[in-house]
C-alpha cells in the first residue's frame, strides 16, 4: 500500500512560521481574555454520538465525523443490523462539550462561571479560505447569569480583544451585529408558521447573505410551505432599512408573539456596549442575524469586518442546553471567535509576523570541529539564551549557501560558521 504524503482534505500542515503566528494570537487572546476573569478549561475532542445529533447544532449535525464502536461492539452492531455503527463523534463546536462539562462539574466551579476554551474542532465541510475540516476555536462562556451583563460582559471582551489584535495590522474598524432568537421566532409566528416549524424557517432564513431573499423564498416553498405565509413573512424582511431601530422593526409583530421586556433587553445591551467600543467599533441592530444552532434562546451576535465575505465571531444566549444534560436550566451565553479567520486576516496583512524575533542566532558546526570547540559554542549558547536570545546549534550542511537562506527566510539574522 502506498503512502500519501499531502494531508487529508480540509486540514492542514503547520510549518514553524504558521505556529508562531498561531501561538503569538492565542496569547493575546489568553491574556486579554484572563483580564476579564475567564478561566481556561479543557473538554475532550471526542464526543457521545447520542450529545453531537440532539438537534442542537442545527446544520453542523450534517458534518458530524463519526467515531464507529470498536471491536466487539461493532461486530453485534453489524449482526443486528441497525444501522448505527458510531458511537462517538468528533466535536464541531465547544458549546455542546461546555454544557456536558457543567452539568457534570457544577459543583466545584463558581457561580456565575466565566469560562475560556481553546481548542479544534472538525466538520466534513466544503474546505475554502478560511475554512477548514479540522480548525481552532476560541471560546467564551458564562454560564449562571440570566441578566444582560453577561452579553455586556461577552460583547466587550471579545471587542477589546478584537482591538488588540487588529491594532497590529492596523485596522480599526468591525461592525458588531447582535438580534434576538425570539424576535425572530415572533416574526415566522405571526406570519402563520407554526411553532414547529419555526427551526426550519429560520435556518432558510440564516442563508440570507449567501441566496438573498429570492432564495430563501424559493427554498421555504420547496419544502412545503404555503406561498401565502412565505410572503407574509418575507414582507417584513423586504421593508427593512439599513440602520432600522428594534422598535420599528418589531412595530409589526403582535405582543402575543413577543415575550415582554425582549425589546427593553436588546436595547440595554446596545447602549450598554456603545459607550466603551474602541473607536471605529459598532454595534447595531440586525434583524437578518440569525445565528445556525438550533440552541440558542435569545441575544445572538457576530461581529464581521468590511473586505471579508465570513465573520470572526459570534455567540448568543442558550439556556435550555444544559439542562438537557442535568435536568435543571442554567442561564448560558457564550461567544465563539473565529480563530483560523483571525489568523487569515493576519496574513494577509503581515509580511513578518511569523518571524523571529531580531537578533536570533545560527551556530554553523563543521563536521571537524572538535569536542572542546563544540563545548565553549554550547556554553556560548546558553548565555545567550538566557539572556533572552533565540539559538540554534546545528551541523553546517554541505550547500551552506541554500541552509542559510533558509534560516533567513525563518527570521535568522545573525550566523556564526565554525569550521574546526
């Protein structure tokens, strides 16, 4: 059997640069988002089957990479024939493993819990720019808080580290979009969908940047919807206008729909976050958010950058998912940044990002250099790389010329050749 050297489909091989391109981002991140009080937790990548297809992550289920049972377990599974061979799955978000983690670590964890996640996540998705099968997200919860000041909380911190990052590449200007899940559902209500339906609706509805208004009309009809309702509701969103307020979008919509104080809510969170945004930050009102997870129940948000056709982040309110797991709701929300995205956007920025730092050092040894010689060169090294200096010792390669300019390209700039 032949062995394929190019990875598979949708990931990617790290080269050093890309790493310390990485490593440099999540950094600030840490270190930005630990000056909130978040704290870092871990979950495993592999998940129950039965948690990944609970209907909670609306089209990601689609994409889940199934574990199969092992050994025995897959033979009786074969042998009944039911179809169901996996057991396990790959996680496609860190949401889901939070609301496992909680309910099963609520106990030792403070109230209201403020968390960090790193980590990868896969999805047998479409690879393009950007977007990968197995990639990095960078997550951050809190879980215990039923009020807005967890969204105030979530909007600022993630804006603030937005800022840092961007500042290096000189750009100062994204646009936060936040919505709610019940303003949304109020719309397909009175428009005549029923309450089950209202999942389906909205995730036709989530296609909006992609397919326009002519799509999502032509797929709700194909899946069975009468034109009538369809019109009703697409009316609401061919009225909207560029900069409309939360009361004049939600003018329309019967208060038997709208459950009270979502309006004054949404509103808080705005003129809460507007005040303390760095400037060429936003945050506005957006009646086509809609957010693809099934899980969310009320303030959604992402947040996107003029020039990009995906956002770098989004998140929202989800405080029905715990309690599938204990039985008991916890208030939740939480925001995912878009870490592969952030680091794109880097890159196409900056030239020396992933460089090394100015001064690091080569030590070039030839294959007659003796004993005492490679000792001092060693000891030189370690001087060196306590006083902060990057070094490398290594064996000086017969086209010398060719092994130099590939230090170089890596940000080495100083070489010291010893031949004997």
């Amino acid at each position: 059997m032949k062995f394929i050297k190019t990875p598979v489909k949708g990931m990617c091989d790290m080269l050093p640069s890309d790493m310390r391109l990485r490593e440099h981002v999540l950094s600030m991140i840490k270190k930005s988002y630990g000056q909130y009080g978040f704290m870092q937790i871990e979950t495993p990548i592999v998940e129950h089957i039965e948690n990944l297809t609970s209907k909670q992550g609306g089209d990601n289920e689609k994409l889940i990479f199934k574990v199969m049972k092992r050994g025995a377990e897959l033979q009786r599974a074969i042998d009944k024939g039911d179809g169901e061979y996996a057991d396990n799955g790959l996680r496609y978000d860190l949401t889901l493993p939070l609301a496992r983690y909680y309910a099963c670590n609520k106990e030792k964890l403070p109230s209201p819990f403020k968390a960090l996640q790193m980590g990868n996540v896969y999805r047998a998705d479409n690879p393009q720019k950007g977007r990968f099968r197995q990639f990095t997200q960078c997550d951050i919860d809190i879980l215990g808080d039923d009020s807005s000041l967890a969204e105030i909380e979530l909007i600022t911190a993630t804006a603030s580290m937005l800022t840092q990052i961007f500042a290096e590449i000189n750009i100062t200007d994204f646009t936060i979009h936040i919505n709610d899940r019940r303003i949304l559902g109020a719309v397909a209500l009175c428009a005549g969908f029923a309450e089950e339906d209202v999942g389906s609706v909205l995730i036709s509805l989530d296609k909006f940047d992609k397919i326009g208004l002519a799509g999502i009309e032509k797929e709700l009809l194909e899946n069975g919807y009468a034109q009538e309702t369809v019109d009703k509701y697409l009316s609401v969103y061919r009225a909207v206008k560029e900069g409309i307020t939360i009361d004049a979008f939600c003018q329309g919509i019967d208060e038997a729909y709208l459950p009270a104080g979502v309006k004054q809510n949404l509103s808080d969170i705005i003129e809460s976050v507007a005040p303390v945004l760095a400037q060429g930050v936003k945050i506005v009102f957006d009646p086509t958010l809609v957010r693809g997870m099934g899980y969310y129940t009320g303030p959604i948000f992402e947040i996107t950058m003029d020039g990009y056709n995906f956002s770098i982040a989004g998140g929202g309110r989800y405080d029905k998912m715990i309690g599938k797991f204990s039985g008991q709701d916890v208030a939740a929300s939480g925001f995912s940044i878009g870490f592969e995205r952030i680091v794109t956007i880097l890159k196409d920025h900056m030239q020396d990002a992933s460089k090394l730092p100015e001064g690091s050092t080569a030590y070039l040894l030839g294959n007659k250099v003796s004993l005492e010689r490679k000792a001092e060169v060693l000891s030189t090294a370690r001087r060196l790389r306590e006083d902060g200096t990057v070094v490398t010792v290594l064996p000086m390669a017969k086209n010398m010329k060719h092994q130099i300019g590939l230090l170089e390209a890596e940000g080495y700039t100083k070489f010291e050749k010893i031949y004997e």
